[in-house]
C-alpha cells in the first residue's frame, strides 16, 4: 500500500458484500476492516467468492475481527463480564475460533486479525492477567507462523495497562488497533495522551468519535459523527503521524441504515480535507 493513510470502512456485516463495497468505492475509499462471517461462509469455496468480490470491487480488506456469539455490548458492566478473552468461563472454547479467524484472514492474504480481549485486570500481577497474556501469546504465535498480526482493540483499558499487557505477551506480532472513541465511551482516559504512550505499537486504527459520560467508567459516553465529538480529529491525525502511522484511517460508525452511509460521507469528506492539510 503506497498511499499514505488511504482511508477505509469497518463493514460489519456480510450480506450483500459486493453492494457495500461498491458503495464503499462510490464514496472514494478502498480500504476496509470486517468481522469475520459467521463459519459457514468460511469454506475455501467462500473464500474464494470473496476474494473476487473484493478484487472486482478494487478494495483490500486490510484487518478481519473476531467476534463471539456470547459477546455483548449493552452496558459497560455486561461488556466486562461477557466480552472477549477475559471471562475465564468461556476463554478455553473461544480460542478455536480465533484460531479459524487467522486461518481464514491468512486465506485472503489479510496481514492481521483484531479482537476486543476484554477488561484486562487493572493489576498485572494478578493470575487472572497472566492467564489472559498466555491466551494472546499463543494466538500472537499462531499468527506469527501465518505472517500475520493480532490487533488488540483500544479502550476497555488504560494506555499504562495495555502497556503491561503488551510487556507481558511480549511476542512481535501483537499490535494495536487504536480507537480514540472507545478510551472516551468506558472513561479509560485522555486519547491523544493514549496514543503517544502506546503509538509505536499501532498498525491499525478506527477513526471514531464520542463524548465524554458524566460518570466515567461507569455509564457509556455517546458515540457521535467524527468531528461532533470529544476526540479532537486534527489532533488524532496529527499525532498518528507523529508516532510514525501512515495505515489506512479505518472509518467506524455504530449506527445503522441511511445514517450510517451519510455519517461516513462526512467522515470522508473531514478526513480527506485533514489529510490535505496534515500530509506533505
Ligand atoms: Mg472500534
């Protein structure tokens, strides 16, 4: 990828592939991140399918996240005792399907998986960290031997916690996949200032934005178009490129029908106009 900070799309859904991508195109943009679909779309024969598809559109899946059927998002408490590779209840019988993930990123020739891991304990001596840390050392090494990285997701955590994480798996194949909005919508702390404790370990991103809730941590922030929120877009650009990222600036948008499409527009649309501003 030559263009520096192309712009991309989180599409998370698999239906109508060929549609969203075309629209995703007719908007200027050919990058994209996607969940992985559900196994059955997992075949060789569909990998092949959308191969084409993405080839036909002229679009690079650039990450592919994981998803669990038991992960939940509706509070921030049910979030920290349903998501991602915490749990201890569900951890074991999760990592088959993070391993097929790989494999079916690997088939497409994506460079990466990403994942929510979950609210990592805030006391890295705890067994319940080291615990967590050896489950991401053996997904870090199994995609390792496919050429590819494992993206953890920013924001259930603090920029000194994700840190200690990434000390404690200690494995060259594990990035970061920083979300701005996030650190705002669970109150886990200034983004910008995140960014540059964590930035040289970033290799993808999610341009969103949020404001800030009146109990931190405790109630959600509110997701808001990019731009109308806390985040400071200039500034996230800004210091990307301080810390050295020059990868796709990956849209996401939590929100569904006809808005979604008109709130990514003007994500283009203020992003286009920061990277003319921001990239020499
Ligand atoms: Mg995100």
């Amino acid at each position: 990828m030559s263009e520096k900070m192309p712009l991309g799309v989180f599409t998370s859904i698999w239906t109508d592939f060929a549609e969203r991508l075309q629209a995703v195109r007719d908007i200027g943009v050919h990058t994209v991140q996607a969940h992985v679909p559900p196994p059955q779309m997992r075949t060789a024969e569909e990998v092949e399918k959308a191969k084409n598809t993405l080839s036909q559109a002229g679009v690079e899946l650039s990450l592919v996240f994981c998803g669990f059927a038991g992960d939940r998002y509706d509070t921030i408490q049910i979030v920290r005792d349903t998501v991602g590779l915490c749990p201890p209840a569900t951890r074991a019988e999760r990592m088959p399907d993070v391993m097929q993930t790989a494999d079916y990123a690997a088939a497409l020739g994506v460079p990466g998986i990403g994942m929510h891991i979950g609210f990592l304990s805030e006391d890295p001596n705890s067994k319940e960290f080291a615990d967590v840390a050896a489950a991401a050392r053996q997904i870090c090494d199994y995609c390792a031997d496919l050429g590819m990285r494992l993206h953890l997701e920013t924001g259930q955590e603090t920029a000194e916690t994700l840190l200690e994480f990434i000390r404690a798996v200690d494995r060259a194949s594990l990035a970061v996949n920083f979300d701005p909005a996030n650190m705002i919508l669970y109150g886990s702390g200034e983004p910008i200032e995140a960014l540059r404790k964590v930035g040289r370990y970033v290799r993808s991103v999610h341009c969103k934005d949020a404001t800030w809730s009146d109990r931190p941590g405790e109630a959600w922030g509110v997701e808001t178009p990019l731009g109308e929120g806390d985040v400071g877009m200039e500034d996230f650009v800004r210091t990307l490129l301080e810390v050295g990222y020059e990868g796709p600036l990956t849209i996401e948008r939590e929100v569904s029908g006809e808005q979604q499409m008109r709130d990514i527009k003007k994500a283009v649309d203020r992003l286009t106009a920061l990277k003319a501003k921001l990239l020499h």
